[in-house]
C-alpha cells in the first residue's frame, strides 16, 4: 500500500512541474493574446498595440521580450526608412495553437455556463 502512495505522489509531481512550466512561460493577462494575434500573422509594435484592447506600450513590449526570451516569438529589424520592426511567431510557438485553441473553446463554455449566452 505504501508503494502505491509513492508511486501516486510521484506521478502527481510528474504532472504538476511541466503545467507550472508552461504557466511560468504563458502566465499573465497579455502573452496569450500576443500569442493570437501572432498566430494570424507577423505584425509592427502599432499593430500589436492597435489589436490587443487596453495593453499599454510599456507593457507590450516587456511581453514582447519575454516571449522573445522564451523563443516563442521573434523580432525582425529591417534595414529600411525607416527602420521597420515586426514581431513574428516561431515555429516552436506555433506549437502553442493547439493550447490557445483548447483555451479559446473552454472560454466559450465557460461564458456560457456562468453568464449566459452573451458574448
């Protein structure tokens, strides 16, 4: 019996440490829209800004650099007149899709269930 609870809690933790890992690297109000807007396509820091309601330039670019940090995203300067800037999803965080996806649709059921049908 004793074996089985070692075996339980080890298992437990086998589950608990990578969805903290994930949590770590998407954690906060902002990085999953950023992450959205990116899966559409490559876009300016105005775009950015322009796309994803109530984010203050301050903050999108700390988010920025932090997904940039966790190679999720990546920036692209151009040697144009000027400078053009664009910030594009890596193929390693398109593998976040399926995630944003699976969490697009919980939210819709969730909505549903505790406020009704509004949107």
């Amino acid at each position: 019996m004793k074996k089985q609870k070692a075996e339980k809690k080890l298992y437990c933790s086998d589950i608990i440490i990578p969805v903290r890992d994930t949590l770590y690297v998407i954690n906060g109000k902002w990085k999953m829209p950023i992450i959205g807007t990116l899966i559409q396509g490559s876009k300016r820091f105005k775009e950015l800004e322009r796309s994803i309601q109530k984010i203050t330039p301050r903050m999108l670019s700390k988010e920025l650099r932090e997904l940039e940090m966790n190679q999720l995203i990546v920036r692209k300067v151009y040697n144009t007149l000027p400078v053009i800037v664009e910030y594009e999803i890596t193929k390693y965080g398109l593998s976040l899709k399926k995630v944003f996806e699976a969490m697009y649709e919980w939210g819709i059921a969730h909505r549903k269930r505790i406020i009704g049908k509004k949107q």
